[in-house]
C-alpha cells in the first residue's frame, strides 16, 4: 500500500509538471531575415540554456525572401516576431495589430552604399541617378528620405530612379545602379568582399541623414497581451533574450559560431558571422531590451513627415503601438 501512494502521489507531481507551473511553456519565434548574425541574441539565448532557465522552450522560425514575419503571426504561426518599426506600424494601420514590446537594436543599420566613380559624393548628386532600395517594408526609410530632400522617385533629370533591388549587391556590382541599399553588418561587407576599397564608396548612413528608424524589435498580436500569463511568458522570453544578446557582445567568436552552428544552408561562412557580429554588437549596444519612448516618436515623425502616395507607410499617428509592460517586468 505504501509503495501505491507513493506510485499515486509521484504520478500526481508528474502531472502537476506537465499541466502547472513546473511546465515548460512554447514560444515561438519568427525572425525578420535568414539565419545570421543579425539574430545572435535568439539563437545564443538558446544555445546557453537561457531560456531554459525562464523555464521556456523557444522554437526559432528563419525567414527569407518570401516570408513576411506580420503575415505570419497574423496567421498564428508564431507568437513573436522580429520586424523594422515602420513595417511594423504599416502593418498595424492596415488591420495587424502589432504592439513593439521590447527593442534589442537600440541603433540603426541601414546604409545606401553609392560608387563615387557614378558620380556621387553628397546627395545634391543624386538627382538623375538609379538607387536600389529594398521593399518589403524595408522601403519606408528611402521614401522619407527623398521626401525629406524634395526629390521625386519617378525618375528623370530632377529626380532619381528606382530599382527593385533583390537582397544582394549584384545592382552595385554589375554598375546598374549608382547606389544600392546595404546594411552595416552585411551588404556593406560584401560590397568590400567584392573587392571594391572604402575609398571607392560614399556611403550615406540613414541616422546620420536624420531619417533613421528603429529596426529588429520584436512584436506580438495586441490582443494577446490582455492575457497576463501570456504577458509573464513574453517577458521571461525578453529577460533571457537579451541576456543572449549581452552574451554575443562580450562572446562574439562563440555567438557566431552558434549562429553558424544553427544555419543549414551552409551560405555563410564563420568569418562571414563574425564580421556580422561585430557589427550587429555595435547596434544592440546600450539597450536594456526597453524601447525608448523618444526613438519611437522619431521614427513615427519621419514617416508622418512624407506621408503621400510614394510614402505609404502610416497616414496618422498610431494609437497603442507599443507597450512597456513585458519590459517592465525584466
């Protein structure tokens, strides 16, 4: 009899595991971009046993060309993605409610990379010219930038061309533009891993252009934070989070060997990882995961700034956009 209780009783604390607390609790990730550097933080959280700790099981969902992470989330494909604010908030004033909860990239990335041999030292030289830019949601910044300038992206003589530009530096490359987007933690090294010298580039820094925007923060369904298991749940993901991302900084061989070590596609390679990571640490630098509220309404006053049909990131200023209540928390 005493073994049966004692049977009975360790099959109730197995069940009280399985459906209380002891129970490791999903989350699901969706990430901007494919396996790199850029998402260090995820994967070392991961790799280190972080989120673990907090007592979660983290799936982490690569993205790519033909995946947009407000899509998914929106479908129920993942409980958290990482996204640029603007295309953040276009998708919330177009019916996805998404709500900014943390904010890793204190910094911004965002480069157009111009060859001074097509004639481009300062942007008084870009009318006339052919400029790649990414859409996707990564075009919001070059429009409020050209606004910012008065120059039309219809083409012409006053104006500058538009080219679609895939996510690579071939337009540069090939010399079908005169300036292509890149961002400092990838494109740009491969425009110099091309064999083309620093002194052969101007390059226009998007924040320094006073048109920068937050980038990779990471967002969730509005109506799930009315759940407050679900908000418990969001901030021990942000608390081990960005303890993978203080970890990749102070460990950046080791966290791009993690990354490495997750990528199956083999297209990168160890110092590829590296270089991204340097750069990526530059740009979490100085964030505690909060975002701060000044950086937010700057971005939200770029994009207001060019509203108009070429623009057509957010049309009013957004409502509720954000939260601190996971961050809070940490």
């Amino acid at each position: 009899m005493k073994k049966l209780l004692i049977g009975a009783l360790a099959g109730a604390m197995t069940m009280a595991a399985v459906g209380g607390a002891w129970a490791q609790d999903t989350v699901t990730l969706q990430l901007k971009w494919v396996t790199q550097a850029q998402f260090a933080g995820y994967y070392v959280a991961q790799a280190k046993g972080f989120y673990e700790e907090e007592g979660l099981t983290v799936e982490i969902k690569p993205g790519g060309p033909d995946i947009a992470p407000e899509q998914v989330i929106a479908g129920g494909g993942a409980d958290v993605i990482t996204t640029w604010m603007a295309a953040g908030l276009a998708a919330r004033e177009r019916g996805v409610p998404l709500v900014n909860i943390a904010q890793p990239f204190k910094s911004s990335g965002l480069l157009l990379t111009c060859l001074k041999e097509a004639g481009v030292e300062t942007t008084a030289d870009f009318p006339g010219k052919t400029l790649g830019v990414w859409f996707f949601g990564n075009e919001y910044p070059f429009y409020a930038w050209m606004a910012k300038l008065g120059l039309s992206t219809e083409g012409g003589a006053e104006g500058v061309e538009v080219l679609k530009q895939a996510f690579n530096v071939d337009p540069l490359i090939q010399k079908q533009a005169a300036c292509i987007s890149t961002m400092t933690y990838n494109e740009y090294g491969q425009v110099l891993k091309a064999g083309i010298t620093p002194e052969e580039l101007t390059v226009f820094n998007y924040r320094d252009e006073g048109v920068g925007m937050l980038e990779d923060g990471l967002y969730v369904l509005e109506e799930n934070l009315a759940d407050p298991a679900f908000v418990e749940k969001m901030t021990k993901f942000v608390r081990a989070s960005m303890k993978g991302w203080a970890y990749a900084r102070d460990n950046a061989e080791e966290a791009a060997q993690i990354v490495l070590d997750n990528d199956s596609t083999g297209a990168m390679t160890l110092e590829d990882q590296l270089y991204q990571m340097t750069e990526v640490n530059k740009l979490t630098e100085g964030s505690t995961g909060a975002l701060d509220p000044a950086d937010y309404q700057q971005t939200v006053d770029t994009l207001l700034s060019a509203v108009s049909p070429d623009n057509p990131a957010i049309t009013k200023a957004p409502e509720g956009a954000f939260t601190t209540v996971v961050t809070d928390g940490l």
